[in-house]
C-alpha cells in the first residue's frame, strides 16, 4: 500500500526527473525502469538529482503534466457535477501519477527529434571538419571493457615522446567527444579517442567523426547485452572499428574469447605474454604493484607497474607496441610505463589509517574484470580478502550464468568473505558459492549503502577489501 | 531469529555526549553490520526520561540540535523487570518487547558506576561489561587503589578526601598533601572518567583553586603525584575468566584529557575516539610491555572485572616502573580502534562481549540464590534469629 501510495508524495515528480537524469535520458530505459518499479519513495539512494537547467525544466513539465491533469479533474465537477463526472474527475486523480509517469516522455520525444537531434547533427559536422584538418595521429579505442584504462594508459605512454591529447573522464559520444574537439590547438601530435557503444552502428557513426587511423580493441563480452540481445551483435557494433580502418593497425586484446575469436588476420594481438614484437617475462604482481619485463629484441626493459593485477600486462604490452611503432625510444616507453598510476575507481587501492586495503573497483562492472580481479585477489596471500558486489548489470539473459561463474571463481580464488548485496542478480553468486562448498563467510545486505556501512566494523588492519561494480539506482 | 538487544546510553552524566558516540560507534552500528542482531536504542535524556525509537539507531539522529524536542512529542518508553528486561509503548498503539541482552553505554554517574547493572541485575537480564561491584570499584579511583595495592600492583603516592572534609580540614589535607607528595600533582574528582575536571598543578598555589574545580564535579577528591618523565599506556581487556588482551597503546599528548580523546579527530568523524593522538602499539620495550600486560591481567583480575574494561597505566621511563592509573569499565568507543589493530573487528567484539554477557548471565542463574525456610513459621515468636 505504502508501495502504491508512494506516487502521490510532492517527490514522486523529482524521482521521476532523477531517473531520467540517471539514465542519461534514455527514453527505453527510463520506461523500463518505470514499469519495473513499485516504490516511489526510495529512489535517490546512491546519487541524488543535480538541478541542472535540463533537469529544471523536466521537472517543470512534470508538474505542468500532473497539474493539467489535476485541473481537468476539477473542470470535469466544475462544468457539470453530475455522478458520472465525480466518477470520471476521481478517477482522473487515482491515474494522473502513472499517466505523468508516461506522458512525460512525450515532450522529451518530441525535443529529442526535432531539435536535439539536428542540433547534435550540425555540432558534430562541424567537429568531424575540425578533426579532418587536423594533423595528428588519431588513435581509437573500442570494447565492451577497459575503454579508459586503455586510453589513459596510451595517453601517458605516448606523452613521454609526442604532444598527445585525449578527451577527459568518460567523453565517449559524439558530443562528448565534439566538445573536445572544439579544445583542440591544432598543434598535437597524437589524439586518443574512446569509443561508446550502446547499440548497433554506434561506433561506426564515431568513426565517422573521428576517422581513426589505428584501432585497438580491449574485448568483447556481456556489457550493454540488455541493449544489443546477443554477443554476436556486440561484437559486430565493437569491430565496425576495425571495419573502418580496413588495413590499417589494429591492436585485439586476446584475453577476451570473444574479441580474440572476432580478430581477423593482419590483426596484432596482446595479451600477458606481450604484444606483436614485444615480449613479456618474469611477470608477477601484489598489492604492491605488477612487475616483468618487457623484451624487445635485444633491449630489456625493467618494468615495475602500479597498476594491480596480470591481466594490467596486456594492454600495457599494447602500449609499449603502438608507442614503438610511433618512434618512441625504449627509454621513453619504460619511462611511460612506470608512470602509469591507477585509474579512478578501477582496481584504485587505499590504505587507511586502520590499516584496511580498499580496491576500488567500483566502475569495473563487467565479466571478464570481475574474473581479472578475482584472480588478482586469488594471488594475494596472507591477508584476509573481502569482495564486495551487487552483481554485474545489462547482462540479459546471460546474468544466470555469468554470476554462478563469479560464485565458482570466488570459490577457487578461496576469498575469506563475500559480502552481496540483495537484488535480482546476487542470488546466482550465492548458489554457485554453496555448490562449490565455499569455505569463506556470506554476508548479505538489503542494499550498497548498508554494506558500505558495515565494512568498517568487519574489517581489521591488514585485511584486503574489493568493491566490485555499483549499482546506479535505474537498476535497484 | 536475530537476538534484541537494547543499547542504553545519555543518562544524567557529564559524560551523555560521550555516551551517545561510543553508543553508535562502534556498538549499535556493528551490531548492525553483524547481521545477527536488532539492536534498540534506549536513550535517557538529561533530565532521567527513557526514549526507545529505532530512529536513534543512527547518530545523525542526536545531530540535529532539535532532536530533545523530537522526543519531548514522544512518550517514554517504560520498563518492566522480573522475568527478564520488557520495554513497553503506552498509547493506543501499545506495543511491548522483550530485550535478549542489554549493552550499556553509559559513562560516567548512574552508569558506569554499577547502578544500572543493578538494575539490570534485578530484572533478570544478560548485560555486557563489569558487574555491580567491578564497576563501583573502578568507578572509585581511590577504591581501586585500595583494592589493588595489597595484591602488588603500583600506584603512584595520593591524598584522598571528601568534599565534607574540605571545609573543616582544608589545612591539615594541605598539610598531608605537602607532606606526603611532591610537585607537580594532579587533582582529579574521584569519580569521573572522560578526564573531566582533571587539573595539573605545578604549585601550592594553584593546588586549592583545582581542588575548588574537582570539588564542584564530585564529593570525592584525588591527588596524586605527577610522574614527571611519564610514558602513559593504556591496555583494553575482554573476558570472562579467560582474558584476551588487546594492544598495549600509548597516548601522544600529555596525559589523555576530554578533548584530546573525543574531539580532536581531525576528518575521521567517523571514528569514534580519536585514533590518531596515539602510538598503537605503544613505544615501550618488550620488557615494559610484558609488564603492564602482567599487572593489566592482575588488576583486571583484582576488581573483579568481566566482559571488558581498559586499564590506563603510568610509567617512570627513567626507573621503568610501573603504576596502575584507573581503570575503565566502558572504554570510549569500546576503543574498537585499538582491537581493529589487534584483529578483532567491530564486529567481532560485540559479538564475543554479548557472548561473554549471556555466559556470566548463565553462570549466575546457576547459582542458588533462595532457600525454603522455616523462618516466617516462627516469626512473632519470642526469639527471632
């Protein structure tokens, strides 16, 4: 009832502006989420709604919506108050929350089509002309995962020797990635660009825009299957990039099955035992950091990375390639590689003052950087191991199976305590766990936030503790 | 089934804020966190009223300054005793509910000083932390020297005296201070913990003005003679006739007073006590070490203590010499940071002290309390007893 009611409180409106904000404002997922949710009342749980102008004015509409559906209740009684219209006006006012819930989409349909979206068309022209006179290296970086690792880990190793750019956090649509453009000076040597990609044709039309003369791809796996229904299809949208560059270099991390499968020959693939010409050897790695080194003929090269985890080899093996081939000198490229520092939120260790090891791994929500991670924590000895997760989101049909393969990993890896949160998806972590005869501890909690809460009364100094993946609210 | 377990904190007491942190932090919240229990708050008010809402399972409820008059629209919880601790909601919405086990939080006067594990005693209930009698002695500082000096275990020269003997002998206290003690000293009010009121004094001076400030917190006073080239420790226990010790941790300021301990945490609001105004563990010698480890377990053991307690010891780093301060039968925060570093989470230690509560809890039900007798039969008789 309390569920039902929740539609009629004053911030059943500003939840709706939330979700829309928090999708991006993806009209299919937006609607997805409205369908699916019962309880308006708890909406904002991990982020709450910034009021930018954008959402101002959605919140407007939502009122005007609510309110003109409130007024045509009153005008019904008011122009003719017979039994009928009292029914007709009361029913009006039971249905105005759901009808808002939908109608809203209609004003943002209609924006999206005849404005946004030729205003998006005109920006992006622009840039693409901006970028075809520009002279430097375009580099672009495709995969369902480890976008932005790749390309900060190019940007820093390119930077030892030429002038490099790359868009900023996560720029990855054509408008992200035009406002980049626009703050280009002309004067760089080499551009590094990543690639989103949500559905089919995304990013050719990125290409489009960028026209990259190198691609790398960083795998192929489950993210975004709600949206693109099969593995197929999401390799197919991920490979348009080497389709674009036809014969030119293009770089396939092997230790994704299913990019490895789609890489075509001509194309180099890297991995931890190197990369094209490069070689890797005497690798280990800690919490400490990843060391090995990296053989390229006769050169050895002393590398000793901060960044967590083998399965980090790869692509900096894959860096040391496509530097190499750009003129940069071994020293340049070791000097490049020892300088790579983890990235925000992606395998980012701290060590606080009670002595508790925190890896955040919180943007890392996809298959294969789950079982990286995992692995990762399987090597680390002496240390209690805690791994945290709600669960991986968008895997469609295959969320079954990929979550009783964390359950299965986690067994072997013999992590001390795993601590799920409950939804749809943590079940299948738990089952798996239990079928393999799990020797460590599950903890269960109702939602991110209390787990977060308990982790400081559960930890003691010297124990590790993983945050896999967060849960935006569109998926609670 | 989780076990219900009532958290009793605020309480008349110079010590309610303290109370109402070390109540959250870390107890209500690693009970939480433990999943095994449902934790209820039992807040007394400044003025001795009883409020039970699960809203106060969070401390930013006591953040909002408003928060007095939030309960005032509240009716107090009431308490029945007998077959166990029952709290009961009047009104028209009556409910009642049985506490499993009580966790005091309460520093200071009417709670740490045993009257509530009185109380708790008479209802029938399993309680965490020192019994009656262990904490009325440590309450004393005066009774715990008394009670610990015979066993062997130091303390530093005191002069002791009640606030009814100040008027009427202030010169001959004077005179016994002067005699029996040397310069600096400190004056602490016998039964207040927190470091509240506590002064030191470098001069006869300024020795009555502090006894002026202790005499106005407290009926009893201490003074004690300064350890001047001092290293000051503290070790926290838990246990019931099997000790688990925690880590020997020693202070960087001065000697701990109230606001070193609770206030000065720097960003870590979260933490409770403060954890960074110490060396954890202490900077002292294996030797040193072992000894306050050794004379921690006898004291411990001397009072009586049970569930947990820290014991604050003082040492001569020029003679190693080692004396027993005080002891604490609620430790600020349960000094959780001090057992994190030791490897028993918050957690853990709220778990093993509910546990070390319902063992003392069933030992004392085994024992026989009452006997049949003949007694009312024959009284009104021409001899009784």
């Amino acid at each position: 009832m309390n569920a039902w009611l929740s539609r009629y409180r004053p911030r059943y409106l500003r939840s709706l502006t939330y979700m829309l904000q928090a999708t991006e404002y993806d009209i299919g997922d937006y609607v997805e989420w409205y369908g699916r949710t019962r309880d308006f009342s708890r909406v904002e749980q991990r982020k709450s709604l910034v009021k930018t102008p954008k959402a101002l004015v959605v919140l407007a509409l939502a009122w005007v919506i609510e309110l003109g559906l409130l007024a045509l209740a009153v005008g019904l009684v008011w122009t003719d108050n017979v039994p009928f219209c009292r029914v007709l006006a009361l029913a009006v006012v039971i249905v105005a929350p759901f009808a808002t819930g939908y109608l809203l989409v209609v004003p943002l349909l209609v924006v999206r089509f005849l404005i946004q979206q030729p205003l998006e068309w005109l920006i992006t022209r622009k840039s693409r002309k901006i970028l075809m006179q520009h002279p430097g290296l375009k580099i672009a970086v495709a995969g369902s995962f480890g976008k932005t690792s790749m390309r900060e880990i190019l940007r820093i190793v390119l930077a030892e020797g030429k002038r490099v750019a790359a868009p900023p956090h996560s720029y990855n649509t054509p408008l992200g990635i035009s406002r980049f453009i626009r703050g280009l000076s002309g004067e760089e040597e080499v551009l590094i660009f990543e690639l989103g990609e949500y559905y089919p044709g995304d990013v050719r039309k990125l290409c489009q825009l960028v026209n990259p003369q190198v691609g790398i791809i960083t795998g192929v796996n489950e993210a975004h299957l709600g949206k693109f229904k099969s593995l197929d299809r999401t390799a197919a949208t991920i490979f348009e990039l080497a389709d674009w560059i036809g014969g030119g270099p293009i770089y396939v991390n092997g230790e994704s099955d299913l990019a490895r499968k789609s890489a075509r020959p001509g194309h180099l693939i890297y991995d931890r035992d190197g990369a094209g010409d490069w070689q890797v050897k005497n690798a280990s790695t800690g919490l400490e950091g990843t060391k090995f080194t990296l053989t390229h003929g006769k050169e050895h090269l002393s590398i000793s990375s901060h960044l967590l985890g083998l399965h980090q080899i790869g692509p900096l093996a894959a860096a040391a390639a496509v530097a190499s081939s750009l003129g940069l000198t071994d020293r340049q490229i070791e000097a490049g590689l020892n300088a790579v520092t983890p990235f925000e939120h992606r395998m980012q260790p701290r060590t606080d003052s009670t002595g508790v090891t925190t890896l955040d791994d919180s943007y890392n929500g996809n298959p294969d950087g789950a079982r990286a991670v995992i692995s990762f924590l399987g090597e680390i000895q002496d240390h209690r191991r805690f791994y945290v997760t709600p669960g991986l989101v968008e895997m469609g049909k295959r969320s079954a199976q990929v979550h009783r393969e964390i359950g299965r990993e986690l067994a072997r890896a013999g992590i001390e305590r795993v601590v799920l949160i409950r939804d749809s998806a943590t079940p299948f972590i738990a089952e798996a766990l239990e079928a393999a005869h799990f020797k460590g501890e599950i903890m269960w909690y109702d939602d991110g936030p209390a787990a977060f809460a308990a982790l400081p009364h559960l930890t003691v100094a010297g124990d590790v503790v993983l945050l896999q993946n967060d849960w935006p609210d569109q998926y609670s | 089934m989780k076990k219900t377990v009532g958290v009793i904190f605020g309480g008349r007491t110079t010590e309610h804020d303290v109370s109402i942190i070390t109540a959250h932090i870390p107890i209500i919240q690693a009970l939480e966190a433990s999943g095994q229990f449902d934790p209820w708050p039992i807040y007394i008010t400044k003025s001795g009223l009883w409020y039970c809402d699960q809203a106060m399972n969070k401390l930013e409820f006591f953040k909002n300054p408003d928060y007095p008059a939030v309960l005032a629209k509240q009716k107090p919880v009431q308490l029945s005793l007998g077959d166990g601790l029952t709290l009961s909601w009047p009104g028209l919405r009556s409910k009642s509910l049985k506490l499993d086990v009580v966790f005091p939080s309460m520093h200071g006067t009417y709670g740490e000083d045993g009257t509530l594990m009185g109380l708790l005693r008479l209802a029938g209930v399993p309680y965490v932390g020192c019994d009656l009698e262990s904490s009325a002695i440590a309450m004393d500082k005066v009774l715990t020297k008394q009670v610990t000096e015979p066993l062997g275990i130091p303390s530093v020269p005191y002069v002791w005296f009640t606030a009814s003997d100040w008027p009427t002998q202030r010169a001959d206290i004077l005179a016994r201070i002067t005699k029996r003690l040397q310069y600096p000293l400190f004056v602490k009010p016998v039964h207040l913990g927190s470091s509240i009121a506590i002064t030191k004094v470098g001069s006869p001076k300024e020795l009555e003005n502090a006894i002026e400030v202790a005499l106005h917190y407290d009926d009893k006073v201490i003074v004690e003679q300064s350890v001047e080239d001092l290293i000051e420790v503290t070790l926290p226990i838990m246990g019931n006739d099997e000790l688990t010790l925690a880590l020997v941790e020693q202070p960087v300021a001065k000697f701990f007073d109230f606001e070193e301990k609770y206030l000065k945490g720097g960003g870590k609001k979260s933490s409770g006590a403060n954890s960074e105004y110490s060396h954890l563990p202490a900077q002292i010698s294996d030797k040193l070490t072992a000894r306050v480890n050794e004379l921690g377990r006898a004291a411990y053991r001397s009072i009586g203590a049970s569930g947990t307690a820290r014991l604050d010891f003082l040492i001569d780093s020029k003679t190693n010499q080692v004396y027993l301060n005080e002891i604490n039968t609620l430790p600020g925060s349960l000094y959780h940071h001090n057992w994190q570093a030791a490897g028993i989470s918050g957690v853990d230690l709220v778990t093993k002290l509910v546990a070390l509560a319902e063992e003392r809890f069933r030992d004392t039900e085994a024992k026989t309390y009452t006997f049949n007798s003949e007694i009312l039969k024959v009284v009104g008789g021409p001899k009784l007893g």
